[in-house]
C-alpha cells in the first residue's frame, strides 16, 4: 500500500482488514514517529499504537508538540510511565514511517510540512488530511477506544499500564461519558476496566490542583463575564493552553450556563477553549464560523472545541491585550 487515501476507510472496511492495511505500513528496518497534540486520550493512543508495532518496526518514538504542564497530566505520565519526547529533540533524518494519532495534519502547525504514513483520529475528517493509512471514525467520543478495538482484533491482552491508560483516556476525553460518548466508547471502557490499576486512575484524578492553578482559579473569578447563557473569561497571557482547558471545563458547572469559553495569549496566538451542554448548537462548527476566518485553525466536536489565531492576523484594535479581552467578548456574544 503506497498511494495515499485521500478519504479515511468507509464503515464495509472490516477491523481485520484495517488492521491487516495498518501492519502493512512498516517493515522489521523502519524507525517510526508518531507525533501528538499530547492530552491522555492522544498519550494512550499513540501507547496503543506503538504496542501494535512491537517486533513490526525497529524503532517506534512518541513526540508530543506541546508543553505539558498540567498538573493532572503529568501526574499521568509520571504513574502510567509514558515515554515521550518534545518533537524539539525529533531528529528528522532518522526517521522512515509518521504517524499521528488523535489529530490530524492542519490542525496544528508543528504537524504540517510532513507527509504521513498513518493517521488515526476521531475529529471530523478534514478535506487536506493524505496518509497512506487513514482511519478516522468521528463517531467515537475518544480515539482511544479506536485503538483498544485494534488490540482486541490483533488478539492482543494490554498490559495493565496500558489499559489504564486507555482506560483514562477514554474517561477523560467523554468527560465521563456525559460529551460525545458512544457505545464504541463503551464498549472499550468495558472491556478494559478488567484490566485497569483503578487507583492509579483515582490518583491521577486527584492531582489536578496546584498552587498555580488556584491562582488561576481566584483571577479567572475575577474576569468572568456572563453574557446570557455563556460563561467567558480572558485570561490575557498565560504559560500554558492547558489552564485555559481547566476553566472551561471549571465553568461549565455554572447553573446558568450552558457555554464555557476560556481564552488567553500563549506566544504569539490567541488560544481559545470551548464547551457546551446543549441540544441545537455544536461547539466545533460554531468555533469554526466565529475565528476561522482571522486564519490559524478552529473546530471540535459539539461538545468540546478549540481556536488557535494568530494575534497578527486579527483586527488591529485587537492586537493589544486590552483591545483582545474586547474583541473575545465581542466576538463569543455572536453565539446564538
């Protein structure tokens, strides 16, 4: 299989013959990148992946292209003993086989510019997404249950460091199954919970506070604005996205909420996080019409969705940090 699919396979494609395609993408001489946006659903999956390619490839690495410093998320790495590395320290050179997993190319720059092998994802199937293998089921809550069905189909029992990972991947990307989850997702949350270290998982749920995020907590509290049913915060500059995903999910337990949008400047882009908890409305289309057209990249899923402009790209009066705080607000008012 070496021309590129221009589509991920169609729902008659059986799990032997995806897995039987996917096997086909290595040799026993290549060195194997996959590449993540890391959060515990991509950390697991790309685990799974690698797993897969035991004694398939000579070499497989997982890099992750973001900082990790959630305090919950490391708590992660640290317990499950994820090996990974920033994509700074990826040597290019050495590299036969890409691979990314729980995203797609366009949806963050430091993917493009690289012709992958292999994408499996659960994201809405973007138009530009190539690979030699591409499997992307937009119906599944969490990547990670695609990659539990590959296991059970090679016949392959996970190790219980794993499925725990799996299994918190899957917990943490449905949110508990109230967002977005299926009976694929399920139906894999099942069958791995027999395998699972439970108390690693109550351990890691229980590490996500820090001195830093409570300070975070107390000024987001400070810059709340309510605009009809949306709970929004601008947090001006922040040193990681991930307390910007902490918020939103934070202000989502607001009553009189039924949107959370936490945004900040990270760099030189403007990041902003979405949540909803409704019927009519979709946060990864509404992300989509509200910031796609100021470039960079937007979308997600009806419950979950995330923006990433450039700040030189928007308006000029929106280019300064008062003038961003503004700007958000204005722009977040047109959800309807």
């Amino acid at each position: 299989m070496t021309e590129l699919m221009e589509r991920p396979f169609g729902k008659s494609v059986t799990p032997k013959e995806k897995l039987r395609r996917l096997l086909e993408t290595v040799v026993p001489e290549d060195s194997v990148a996959i590449l993540i946006n890391a959060d515990p659903d991509a950390m697991a999956s790309a685990m799974a992946l690698k797993r897969l390619f035991w004694r398939k490839a000579w070499k497989v690495g997982i890099y992750h292209i973001n900082p990790i410093q959630r305090a919950d998320n490391l708590a992660f790495i640290r317990s499950i003993g994820i090996k990974l590395k920033h994509v700074r320290h990826l040597k290019s050179g050495d590299i036969t086989r890409w691979a990314i997993v729980d995203s797609q190319p366009d949806h963050h720059e430091a993917f493009r510019g690289r012709s992958f092998d292999i994408i499996i994802d659960h994201h809405p199937a973007l138009v530009t997404s190539r690979a030699r293998f591409m499997d992307i089921r937009e119906e599944y809550g969490a990547n990670a249950a695609i990659m539990t069905e590959y296991l059970r189909t090679g016949g392959i029992r996970p190790a219980s460091r794993l499925a725990t990972a799996l299994f918190y991947g899957i917990k943490t990307d449905t949110d508990n199954f109230v967002r977005d989850a299926t009976t694929h997702d399920i139906n894999a949350f099942r069958y791995l919970y027999r395998f699972t270290n439970v108390n690693i998982i109550k351990k890691i749920e229980s590490s996500e506070i820090t001195r830093e995020t409570l300070e975070s907590y107390r000024l987001s509290m400070e810059r709340l604005r309510l605009i009809r049913d949306i709970a929004v915060i601008h947090m001006g500059a922040v040193e990681s996205p991930d307390i910007l995903v902490i918020l939103a999910d934070f202000y989502m337990k607001l009553a009189e909420a039924t949107w959370s949008v936490a945004s900040g400047t990270f760099g030189d882009k403007l990041v902003v996080i979405m949540r909803y908890a409704g019927f009519r409305k979709d946060a990864g289309k509404m992300a989509q019409r509200l910031f796609t057209q100021w470039g960079g990249s937007a979308g997600g899923h009806k419950g979950a969705a995330r923006a990433e402009i450039p700040v030189a790209g928007l308006p000029p009066r929106a280019r300064n940090p008062e003038g961003l705080g503004d700007f958000v607000l204005k722009t977040i008012g047109k959800l309807k």
